[in-house]
C-alpha cells in the first residue's frame, strides 16, 4: 500500500507552485486542472484520504467532478478560509492527519471471495474474525460493532435480488434511507437505531455477487458511514475495472501460509466448574438519565444535535416547543466532531437554516435547555458574540463564544441575527479546572461546532436542509421565538 505520508508530498508539490494564482481565481476550471495534474493513484488516495478524514462521502474516481469541487471548498470554509477548491499545504498536512489515523486503524487489505476470486477491501485492524459460508465468507468484529458478509449467488439477476432484499430489509424493522436500482447492481441502505445496514450487489456472470455489511454507532474505530464508502469504492472498481489504489492481500484461515489472517472465530471460554459458589445476584442497575438540546433542520422531522447527548442511551425522547415527547432515533453519530442527527415520526412544525460562515466578532444567540432540573424547561436564551474562531488550541472545527451555556444546552443552536445557525453549541471550559491548574477563574469561553461541519455530516448522511445567509437583524424577542419554535428538549435514558 503506497505510504500516505508520500501521497502528501506529492499532492502538496502538485498544489503548490499554482497555490497564488488559485487563491485569486476560485473557478472550477483552475482547481479541476490542478487535480488533472496530479498521478492518477495520488488523485485516489487523495480521495480516500478525505473520506476516512469524514470529509468525502463518494467512490474514488480519477477524473474530476463538481462536487468534489464543492466538498473540497467546504472543508475550506469549515477551517474558515478561503474556499478555492485548491488545498493549501497546511489543508493537505490538516486532512492527512485525521484521515492517516483512521486508515491506520482501519488497516485496509484486500481479500478474494472464495469461489469468484473477485476482491474486495476489510479493515483488518478491527481484529475479524472469519468464517467460510455457503456463499461465501462471513468477517466480524469480536464486539459486534462491525459485520461484513462477501457473497455470490449463482443463478440470481440483480432486479429479483434487489426486490428480495428491500422486502426483507422493511420486513425485519429497517428504516429505509437511500435505494437505487441499475441494470448492472443495486444498493440498499437502512438502519434500526444505532444499527446500520449497506447492501450492494452486481451482476457477475449469471449470478450477482456483492457485500451485505452492518455496523453498530458511527464512532471509532469503526466509523461506518466512511469505512462503507471505502469498501463499495474497492468493489465497484473490482466490478468495472476501474482503478484503485494496491492493498496488501488477507489469507483466510482455511487457506494456510504465513500471510497476515483473518481470524477464526473464538471459541467461548469454558464454563466454570460445577463446585464454583454461585454469585450472588446483582440488582439491576438503575438506568442512567440525561438530557440536552437540539433543533429541526428538515420538515421531515431530522434534528441536529451533539453525539455525547445521545450517547448509550437505550431510548430518546424529544419534546418540540408546545408538543409532548415523541420518541426518536439516531441516524447517524460522528463522535470526533460531536454531531449526531436523529429522526422523529411526525413532520417538524419549524426549520433552522445553516449558514456555513461567520465573522468574528459577530452578535449571536444561544438556545437550549440548561439544568432542566432546576431552570425554566421552556428553553433559555441567551447573548454574546463570536470571540475566536477556533475552539482550544486552534482547533478548525469550533467557534469560541461569549454567550452563556450550561450543562445542558449541548446540541442547541448558535445563531446569528437573522436567525441562521452559525454553529452548534458543544462545550463549556471548564473553570474550576483552570483556576485550579493556572490560578485563573476564565467566564463565558464556550464552544460551538461550527455550521459548515455540520452541513457536511449532513450531506455525508444524505438529508437534506436549508442554507441560509446574513440578513436583516431581528428583534432579540423575535430570534428567540424563532429559536424557540424549532428547536427540542432531548431526554436520554
């Protein structure tokens, strides 16, 4: 596998000597003929880099397209530069560092399905276990977190697979999230609360063969809703003859030699002997209960909010404004940037719009619901202004803020005057930690992922939302009816 430490040196060697003339000219034309310039393996590195960083969620492919354009300009505007569509060397080192450590976890190989020789990419580094099937062969991860099924089945064509698989899907409970149908292959996506599922299949011979894959959360080292588009990009190239990058081949354990093996799988523990004393039996723990913020970004019922609020929850209520609890689920959750985006039953009575940028020094509002225990379980707004923008130790991803958050209003909307999210409200710092550690008691640092990061888990999830732009200011009394109106009260337990 070609080191990603070099396909930085290369790609930043390409970007460089055109970096002035593409800072002064944003059109598509300069950024697609700088990538045009580079290697064709460098080009799909490059994307599967952005897409383990969380940044691309598409098939590798040497040519250029618009929306790379578009996805490269939005990592721009989420660090708060320009957005050229031309990476500067300090963007490139930003990608290649988060992206580098989720490939070096995944640990990409590639392996052949047993009876078609067709080959496919797993991520070896989540330790799976593999087992031989009747189609195939069957790869877990030992906690359940990941499961990967590589199958062929003789004498099936692609439209009667795709009709016996949406059926089964809807029949076994699965929420349907995307569906496409071709005469060469189909895909299927869905999920069951913080299960999701991808099926893709092509054509192959007089039979179809493909993946079934599943995965628990979105969180490391799994990540999902990114591993998913590295292993359908390996599969689509297998299928097409497209291109893509070597990766080392995976013995499976039935196959013998000393190259890196898939494991078998484990065998349980042995029970403990018959003379063992049997425990005494544990009373059942009491179940956890906490609670934050969050707000509609699609009439369909999509709320935006942070992935800690969420976390291990065996069941979510959200309240809307005026409404009564109505239960939810995760559709998806990307814990390094703090974002999750559930889905209720019913249509959202009001939106926010996002707007990917803000200045510094900008007025902005807060809403959420602090210490609902003990203040108002209305909502709570509150004032201040955009105070740096980055979070703590430069980090691209937040804006620091002055207004007033507490324990509780994680996950609530950040707006501007007009009423547009700017970002979405993630942390406090914490005070007495500081006072203690440097004799300082610092006020109102708070944080906020920003808007343009939440647009792209947005768009990598496939929802849809409004964008919005600076405009006319609003009366304080009518943004926080506004804020107020389409936002939620979160309830996890």
């Amino acid at each position: 596998m070609m080191h990603l430490r070099a396909v930085a040196l290369v790609l930043v060697g390409a970007l460089s000597p055109g970096l002035a003339q593409a800072q002064q000219d944003p059109y598509f034309v300069r950024a697609q003929e700088v990538f045009l310039g580079l290697k064709p393996d460098t080009r799909l590195w490059f994307q599967l880099v952005l897409t383990s960083a969380g940044h691309w969620p598409a098939v590798p492919n040497i040519g250029y397209s618009r929306r790379l354009f578009e996805a490269t300009k939005q990592f721009q505007r989420s660090r708060g530069e320009a957005p050229t569509g031309v990476l500067t060397k300090l963007q490139v080192e930003r990608i290649l560092q988060s992206g580098t450590e989720v490939m070096n976890g995944w640990r990409l190989r590639w392996v052949p399905h047993p009876a078609r020789g067709r080959q496919l990419w797993v991520p070896m580094g989540l330790d799976l276990q593999a087992k031989r099937t009747d189609a195939g062969v069957e790869m877990r991860e030992p906690g359940n977190r990941f499961r990967l099924q590589f199958n062929y089945y003789a004498s099936v064509d692609v439209g009667s697979a795709y009709a016996v698989t949406l059926q089964e899907m809807l029949g076994s409970g699965d929420r349907i999230n995307f569906k496409t149908l071709k005469p060469d292959f189909f895909v299927i996506t869905g999920n069951q609360g913080r299960f999701s599922r991808y099926v893709r299949y092509h054509a192959d011979g007089s039979g179809i063969l493909g993946f079934d894959m599943s995965w628990s959360d979105d969180d490391a080292p799994v990540y999902g809703s990114r591993l998913v588009t590295v292993i359908s990009g390996s599969l689509w190239a297998t299928m097409t003859g497209a291109p893509f990058p070597e990766a080392k081949r995976v013995r499976f354990p039935w196959e013998g030699g000393d190259a890196e093996v898939a494991n078998a799988p484990r065998t349980p523990p042995p029970a403990p002997p018959a003379t063992t004393p049997a425990a005494a039996p544990k009373e059942p723990p009491k179940p956890k209960s906490s609670s934050g913020s969050g707000f509609f970004v699609s009439k369909a019922g999509h709320l935006l909010t942070n992935a800690h609020v969420v976390q291990d929850c065996a069941t979510i209520t959200v309240r809307p404004d005026g409404a009564v609890g109505v239960p939810a689920q995760v559709l998806a959750r990307d814990a390094i940037n703090d974002l999750a985006v559930l889905k209720i039953a019913g249509p959202a009575e009001r939106t926010l719009p996002l707007r990917p940028s803000v200045r510094l020094g900008e007025g902005i509002a807060a809403f959420g619901f602090p210490h609902s225990d003990l203040l108002a379980t209305a909502g709570n707004f509150t004032l201040g202004n955009v105070t740096a923008l980055a979070g703590l130790k430069d980090d691209s991803r937040y804006l620091q803020v002055s207004a007033p958050v507490q324990p509780g209003n994680s996950g609530g909307p950040l707006l501007d005057g007009a009423g547009n999210v700017v970002g979405v409200v993630s942390a406090k710092l914490d005070a007495i930690k500081m006072a203690s550690e440097r004799g300082d008691l610092p006020q109102n640092i708070n944080f906020a992922v920003k808007a343009s990061l939440a647009g792209s888990f947005l768009d990598a999830n496939q929802i849809a939302y409004e964008t919005g732009a600076p405009g006319e200011k609003l009366d304080p009394a009518d943004l926080a009816e506004r804020a107020k109106k389409a936002s939620a009260f979160i309830t996890c337990r």
